[in-house]
C-alpha cells in the first residue's frame, strides 16, 4: 500500500461512477478508473456466514432485486441478487476481495464501513467488518492508496487500533459543525476529516488549512456540481467525492490544467 496522492484535488468516485453506472457494481468501478478518477468510494457489509460484500444500504431492496438485510443472508444468497444496469444487462453484488481486485495498481480504495448505531444489522459488540477489510487488503496485497472511514468512530477506532498503518478518515453529517469533526478526529489520531459538502461550506474561512496544520487531510462529500467542486478544491479540500466523475474531471482539467 502506498501514500495517498496530493494533486490538486483528488476526485473520489462515490460507489463508483454512480451517476451513468449502476452504485457499488465492479461495472461501475471499471468506469470510474477508466474515466481517470485517482480514488473509488464504496461501502462493506458482512453477510450472515462472515463475508464482506459491498452493499450500501442494509437491506438490498433499493439496488437489487431481492429484499431483506444483507446480514441476514449467506454469500451464496447475496451472490444469487441482481443489480439492473442502464442500457440493459445485469450485475452482481461484489464482494470486497472481488473490488479490491479492480482497484489495486489502479486506484486509491476508499472502504466505507457500514456498522452504523440506528440501522437495523447494528452490531455493537464487534466491529467484523474492520476485521474482514484488514484481513482482505494483506490478503490481496492490495497496491495502492488505502483508506478505512466511517460515521461510526467505533469502527475507525478499532481500524486504527488493529491496523494503525492505515489511514482511517472520520465522516460526519450535515449537521455536524466541520470544525467539530475535526476536533474529534485529531483527538483520536485519524489521518482524514470527512464533513458533509455543506458544514464545509459554512465552516469559517480557512478549515482546509486548520486541518493541513493538524497535520491532516479533509475530504467531503458530494459534489456533483462543477463549479462547486472546484471552489472547493480552490480551497483547499485534498479530495472531493462525487457521483458524477467523469464530470468533475473535466472540471479540473479545466480550471487546473490536470
């Protein structure tokens, strides 16, 4: 595993390149690399026999064509789920190794954890997901930049406690002021700082650079608009999460030149 890249922000495919690809589909990652997005953005949950998939939402409903919770299913169940694709065809649910594998030597992996207080596959005695991602990246021997985040500080915590040669990155909500966000996670010792697109906005001036003299590194999400993803890159945001890549590239080559 390598650093991660400082170009004039980084453009973070958010599930992929979700806007023309159906989300969290090995399609949808070929596209966004493919598309020159220098990191990809996905989500990991465990199935019921203790394998980590990538799935966003904790029941399939929304994005396949089964229904219950991911949690409650073993791999052979969740490998049965089809995802439609736009234009046609369908796709299956990957499972974490099966994202790693397009990634690495190609794209920087940014692994959301979802094992989040209030969701209905909560498990607040063990963090598994971290553990299954740890084992998965020495595994694959993944190469290149890796990051592990979540909104539950639980987990980034054990990430980092487990693994602390991994970057973890803490996200935070809308309504979470990004400056407290930042409080936190420096106390903690994470590398990133994750607020929403829109506690960025309203931060004082200069947040990216109280976070640079902490000595770490902001990311935000979602931008889909060109304009604004580039003020903030102007402002010092290290990377910017989008659905739309392709789109926010071109931005930037336009207003950077890269």
């Amino acid at each position: 595993m390598s650093e991660w890249p400082f170009s004039q922000g980084i453009v973070v495919a958010h599930r992929g390149d979700s806007a023309r690809v159906a989300e969290n589909t090995v399609e949808a990652f070929e596209s966004a690399v493919e598309l020159g997005a220098e990191a990809v953005e996905f989500d990991v949950r465990m199935t019921s026999d203790g394998v980590a998939v990538v799935m966003h939402d904790a029941d399939v409903a929304r994005t396949t064509n089964g229904n219950g919770l991911v949690r409650s299913m073993t791999l052979e169940q969740v490998q049965r789920l089809r995802i439609e694709l736009v234009g046609g065809g369908a796709a299956g649910v990957p499972t974490l190794e099966e994202a790693l594998d397009v990634l690495s030597g190609r794209a920087a992996a940014d692994i959301e954890i979802k094992n989040v207080p209030g969701e209905p596959d909560f498990d607040p005695d063990r963090e598994e997901a971290v553990e299954a991602t740890i084992a998965a990246l020495a595994a694959a021997a993944f190469d290149g930049p890796v990051m592990i985040s979540s909104f539950n500080p639980l987990s980034i915590a054990r990430s980092h406690e487990v693994a602390p040669h991994l970057p973890t990155g803490l996200l935070t909500d809308p309504s979470v002021e990004a400056d407290a966000g930042l409080m936190f996670a420096r106390a903690r010792g994470h590398a990133w700082v994750l607020p929403a697109v829109a506690a960025v906005l309203r931060a004082p001036d200069g947040f990216a650079e109280r976070v640079h003299v902490a000595g770490m590194r902001v990311g935000t999400w979602i931008s889909d608009d060109p304009d604004e993803a580039v003020g903030l890159m102007q402002a010092g945001v290290d990377a910017v999460a989008t659905n739309d890549p392709g789109r926010i590239l071109a931005a930037r080559r336009r207003a950077f030149g890269t």
